[in-house]
C-alpha cells in the first residue's frame, strides 16, 4: 500500500504491558490482531478488555476508515479461555455478571461500529471466536477453518453467541451446532452464507486488508450510513424497513447536492 504502516495510539500506550492484542494502521485501514498465539488467542479478559477498547478506539479515530480483525498464528481465536473459569463460579458472582458483560459488550461491538469491518479467519474459530467472526461485516476464511460451537461438551452453554449464530444459519443446523457441537470447515461455512470468500492461509490477510482498503477509499459518511441502515432494518417490519430506508435516502440525497 502506498501509505507507510505506523503503530496505532493503543500499541504506543504502554510498552511494558505485554502484548495480548496488535493494532497497525495501514493507511486508513487499521489492523487489529488478537495477539496470544501460544493460546490460540483464546478470550481470557485482557484480551477481551483490550480488544473492546480498540474497537472503540478505532471508532473514534477520524484517520481510520475501515478495520480488519485477525489473529496472530495458526488459529483466529479457540474462544474463552477455560484457564479463567476456575474463578467464574457462584461464589464470584460480581465476577462473574462483570466477565460476562464485558463478553457481551465485545460481540456487540463489531456491528455497532460506524466503520466497516472485515474477519480475516484461520484455523479455529471457536465459540466466542466464532461469535467474533460472525459479529463482522464480512469474513475471509482460509482454507483450514474449523468453525463451531464446542462450548457443550465442557458444559458450558453458548449463551452470548448463539443470539449471532441463529441470525446467521438456518436454525436446524444451528441447533445441530450448538447441542452436538459440530464444526464446519471453510466450505461448508462458504456454502451456509457464514463466510463471504475462502482463500489459501497466506492469502486470507492480504484479501481482507484488499477489502478494508475498499471501503477506506469511498466516502466514510456514506459507508457509515451504509452500515447502519444494513443492521437498522435487519428486524424492522417490510414497511417500518422502508420508511427508515426513505429517510436515509432523503438525507444523503441531501448531504451530495451540499458537497
């Protein structure tokens, strides 16, 4: 790309904090990598802490315009990590209700951002990664993806992303997924609408970077409007749909002839 990448204000923060997540500007586009590959990436609440605040960071930055989520190594992200339950027990509840809400916050995030964002996955992309995955714009899947929900077979239920994962698939397969804890691979996931493109591994970043740097390049209050009437009329009613859609258009029509 043309613009020299440079750290972003949250990688610069604090040099002696250990490194959980990645952040790099790429022109317009930032980068965003969950950064414990020893892990698998899996979500324990640092990571989950800094991953929010980086959305929220990239949100607020005017000189980003579209954001890529990756994960460093051979997997996206296993999910929660397990190593943390030991403290997530009744006994903890303020704990508890504080992790989970974190957790909520952080699946919420993707789409309720006013910048566009691109998953670039790899390797396992598991119940909260999964759900990560899912909350994006759009997904880049490299050819290993091994996609699921396996939060049953530890007895855990996959409360805070299923909600993602019915809106996403048909709810036979779904439930399949969730009770059985079945997974797909990238062209099964490809074939269900989960996924928008696969590639070969090293092909998946360049591809989403590729993405990210489309959208970066259009006007950002019109993808921004884009993206918001997209998730604003996904559950309205046809004609409360079509209303909300008239008086976008009205404002946008607007917003060129003032340009």
């Amino acid at each position: 790309m043309s613009d020299p990448a440079r750290p972003s204000p949250s990688d610069a923060r604090d040099p002696q904090t250990p490194k959980v997540l990645l952040t790099e500007d790429l022109g317009a586009v930032r980068v965003i990598t969950l950064h414990r590959p020893d892990k698998l990436n899996a979500l324990n609440t640092a990571l989950t802490s800094a991953l929010r605040d980086a959305l929220l960071s990239a949100d607020a930055d005017p000189g980003v315009r579209s954001v890529v989520l990756a994960g460093a190594g051979r997997a996206f992200c296993a999910g929660a990590d397990l190593a943390e339950f030991g403290t997530l027990t009744p006994e903890n509840g303020d704990l508890v209700a504080r992790r989970a809400e974190l957790t909520a916050q952080t699946q919420m995030l993707p789409q309720q951002l006013s910048k566009p964002i691109v998953a670039v996955v790899q390797g396992a992309a598991v119940g909260g990664g999964a759900g990560l995955a899912l909350a994006c714009d759009m997904v880049i899947a490299a050819d290993d993806l091994k996609f699921g929900y396996p939060e049953v077979k530890h007895s855990i239920v996959p409360a805070l992303v299923m909600t993602g994962l019915q809106r996403h698939l048909g709810r036979k397969l779904a439930f399949e997924m969730i009770s059985t804890g079945r997974f797909l691979d990238a062209e099964e996931c490809l074939d269900h609408g989960l996924v928008n493109e696969v590639c070969g591994t090293a092909a998946a970043l360049p591809r989403g970077i590729e993405i990210a740097s489309g959208w970066a390049a259009l006007n950002p209050r019109a993808i921004g409007a884009v993206k918001d009437l997209f998730y604003r009329v996904a559950d309205l009613p046809w004609e409360a749909a079509m209303r909300t859609g008239r008086d976008v258009n009205t404002l946008m029509r607007g917003f060129r002839e003032a340009t």
